[in-house]
C-alpha cells in the first residue's frame, strides 16, 4: 500500500511540475490535493455502507458452489454441450477431479473475496463512530461465517487472519487452520450477528437475525453438534418470523421459485440477482445475473415459459422416481422434458448426458434481461429456506435422540405441504425419511453433495467417489505453489 501510495505522489508532483512550467503566477490556483486509499477510507457512516455493499456482491459469485454442490452428489449429472463442455464441471462429476481445475478455483477465489472484503471492514471497525454501527459490524460478521463455511466445507483447513486483511506474502507464512478453529471463528462470528441484528432487515436482501440463527444451527449440524444445532433451529422457528410458503391463504406453492415468490416468509435467508445490468463470459463474476440459470436452461429450447440455456447440472431419473406421484414438489423441481414438450410443442436438442430432465426451480424464464440472457437472468437463490430449517432441526432432534416426535412434527410440516402422509417412524427408521424428505425437498439447490459427506453416505451414492479423498476438494495447484510449501495439499490430490 505504502508504495504504490508514494509511486502515486511522485506522478502528480512530476505531472504537476509539467503543467505548471511556462505559465505565469496569474495562472497559479492552490488546491488541496485529494487522494483516497484503503487507509484514509472510513471516515463516514456511508462509507462503511458502501464497503458493506461490497462484502455482499461476492455472495453473486457463489452460483458456482451451487451449481457444483449438485453435480458432485448423486441428484445431476453435468451435461453442457459436450465432453470437453466447461472440463471442471466434468471432472467433478466422473470424480476425478484434480487441483488444476478452474471452477474449483473460483470456488477458492470469489469465496476468499468476500473474506477480504469483510476484513476489510472489521480492520477499521473502530475508526469512525455512528449510531448503528453494531449491525453493520454484525451483517458483515455474518457475510465472513458465510463465506468461510463454503471454503471449509469445500477445502477443510483454510487461512485465518483474524479481523485484518490478508497481505501479499501471508500465503508463505500463515498457516491453514484446523477445521475446528475455523468452526470456533464461525460460531463467533454468529453469534455476534445474533446478538446485534433484528429479525427484520433494513433492506431486502440483507442478512437478519433468523439469517444468522438458522445458518449457526447448520454450522453445529456439520460438527454433529446435535443439542446446540436444536436450540438454535428452534429458536427461528419459534421466532414465528418464517412459514412454508403456500400454507398461507393468498399463496401458491407452485409460485416458490417463481419472481413472486422472492422474499417470500420461506426465505431466511436470500441471494438476490438482477437482469437489468449486461455481462459478458470474460468477467461472469461479473454479472449481477444468476449465472447458474442460463448454464441449466434448456439447450436450444422453443416453447412458452422459460428461454434457452446450456444444459448442465440435469437431474438424473432415479431422483425424478423418487418422488412419490402425488407428492406437489416434483414437477415444480424437476421438469420431464419429454412430458413438457408433448403438452406444450416445445421443441429442444439433447445435450451431452441428457436425462430427459432440468432443474426447473432454476431454470430461466422469459423476461427481459439487458445483455446476453445466459448470464443476466434474475432469479434470486433461495440459500436457506424455512423447509430446510425444519428439515436439520428435525435431522438434530432425532439423530442427537433428543425428542423423536417434534423431529416428526418439524419432516411432517414439510411433507404436508408436499400433499403426503405423515411419517411415524422413530430411531433409525426415521433418520431414512428425513435423509429422503431432505433430498427431494432440497433438490437442485446444492447441498446434496455436502449433505452426503457429513453424514458418511458419500462413497456408497455417489459412483466414482474415494474415501479419505474426495470428502474434501484439492486446494487450487496455484496456491499450493503460492505458499512455497507452506500449505499441504489435501490428501489423495
């Protein structure tokens, strides 16, 4: 910083020892010379909401983990266009992915971007005070939890630097941390966003107090922590702050995943996009589009309701089959092609591995996005849902043997809405309907791959996948290389 800042004064003092010669002291004005860098910056209560603005943006980015979330587990397959279509998404699927791997990069990247950009903030958090400060402080503890909870479900051990910034070169001295001390800075993160939010956010979009309980009830899930994660899942849902979306008298549950469904008393917490602004495949973090949804939009489609895509991230028959016939949610998450052509004309190609299905609570609908409509499409991701709540608090109650029969209150609400019977098992029996509730009630949305690995299920669902290896991703060859043997590579890579 100090340099480039000193390299800076040197070219105005030379550029102004230019303009100034030949010129007369008539001429002369003495003006204040302005500069601006991350040192001098945080003098004002906009200031630090327009780096909290920033510490947000990144969340855009991670339509990547989503997509991968799903191609990794057993729910997709990757589809594209080809063999050779987007080669990371390929590997991932075949399970023979390796650190040279763009898309896991960007996982490492955009992930780690949004830590800086919350370092960034609780570096200066002293500088300047403001009535309201706590929440700005407590929204951007939340965004960093956030953002280290992907990293360490995707990679394990990963730098910490504590409430500073990472500098050029820490990557030689500062160490991956154990898993259980980036828990630790999770959990406090959490609870300090708990303690300074509101159920209610100044905006939509931004994080709340439900936002910070219900994702610190899944960080204690993750650890087998099933006493704390109850308490905490509870306490959302006794907040009466959030319902299943078309429980209500003026809602319909086929609307969850539609733009009138955004926001929604489902939504705890919610990643919002946008299609008014272009973007381009030279910068997609760019984009303020959901990326993820041109990428699983049908390949060459014509037809009414939604616009063409890429076809990746297809769902595979088995989980279409899953679903009982009069459970509501399958033709809402997944779309039988076939059937959809047959009753609407709607004509498409087959893509590489075509299934005969699309994710449909993603896929792109028709509206009109500014730009290339692959990249700008403005459906917000739902990142945690109310279902899911009830889904780990009931997932928490029953395998921490705490209370059985509100674990089967919590899976049956979900299942109610879905039309279905409620379940009665107990024990054993009943951590099966709530693993099978979960996938189906969650499916599309990235967590099944996650979901398979912490509870020790990976290696008989998913084909290809090695034990004591591909529980976690390789870190990305270029930091490995960065450290200069600093940081060991996860095993088996």
């Amino acid at each position: 910083m100090k340099l480039n800042k000193q390299n800076f004064k040197i070219v105005i003092i030379l550029l102004s020892m230019t303009s100034l010669m030949g010129c007369s002291d008539e001429y002369l004005e003495e003006t204040e010379e302005y500069t601006i860098d991350s040192e001098n910056y945080f003098n004002s209560e906009q200031d630090y909401i327009d780096a909290l603005i920033g510490a947000y943006d990144p969340l855009q980015s991670t339509y990547v983990n989503v997509l991968l979330g799903e191609i990794a587990s057993d729910n997709t397959v990757s589809g594209g266009e080809s063999a050779t279509d987007v080669i990371g998404f390929q590997q991932v699927d075949e399970m023979n992915h390796t650190p040279v791997n763009d898309n896991i990069d960007d996982v490492w990247d955009w992930n780690f971007a949004g830590v800086q950009r919350a370092n960034y903030i609780l570096e200066f958090r002293d500088k300047t005070d403001f009535e309201g400060k706590d929440r700005i402080i407590a929204e951007t503890r939340f965004l960093r939890a956030y953002f280290n909870f992907e990293l360490v479900k995707w990679f394990g051990p990963i730098p910490l630097s504590g409430d500073q910034r990472f500098q050029l070169g820490d990557e030689t001295s500062v160490p991956r941390s154990p898993v259980s001390e980036v828990y630790a800075q999770i959990e406090s993160d959490l609870q300090f966003a708990i303690d300074n939010m509101d159920y209610t956010a100044p905006q939509i979009g931004r994080a709340t107090k439900g936002s910070a309980q219900a994702l610190l009830g899944k960080v204690y899930l993750y650890q087998d922590n099933f006493q704390q994660a109850a308490d905490v899942l509870e306490d959302v849902i006794e907040s009466g702050q959030y319902h299943l979306y078309g429980t209500q008298a003026d809602e319909d549950y086929t609307n969850l995943f539609e733009q009138v469904g955004e926001n929604s008393a489902e939504s705890v917490f919610e990643i919002q996009y946008t299609g008014e602004e272009g973007a381009g495949f030279e910068c997609l973090q760019c984009s303020e589009g959901n990326v993820a949804v041109g990428f699983q939009g049908i390949r060459n489609y014509t037809g009414p309701v939604f616009e063409p895509g890429f076809s990746f991230n297809l769902p595979v028959e088995e989980v279409y089959n899953l679903f009982e016939e009069n459970d509501i949610r399958r033709d809402y998450s997944v779309l039988d092609i076939e059937a959809w052509a047959a009753e609407t004309g709607a004509t498409y190609v087959e893509g590489y591995k075509h299934t005969g299905y699309y994710n449909r609570k993603y896929l792109p609908r028709q509206n009109n996005n500014v730009g290339d409509a692959n990249l700008t499409q403005p459906n917000n991701y739902r990142a945690i849902r109310y279902a899911d709540v009830l889904l780990m608090a009931a997932e928490a109650l029953n395998r921490g043997g705490i209370n059985d029969q509100l674990a089967q209150n919590y899976l049956n609400m979900v299942r109610g809405r879905a039309g279905l019977e409620p379940v009665n098992a107990t024990g054993a029996s009943l951590t099966d309907a709530i693993y099978e509730d979960r996938r189906l009630e969650l499916v599309g949305e990235g967590h099944r791959f996650f979901d398979l690995v912490r509870t020790g299920r990976a290696a008989n669902a998913i084909e290809g996948f090695t034990p004591n290896k591909n529980e976690l991703f390789p870190i990305p060859l270029e930091e490995i290389e960065f450290s200069q043997g600093n940081w060991e590579q996860n095993p088996g890579y």
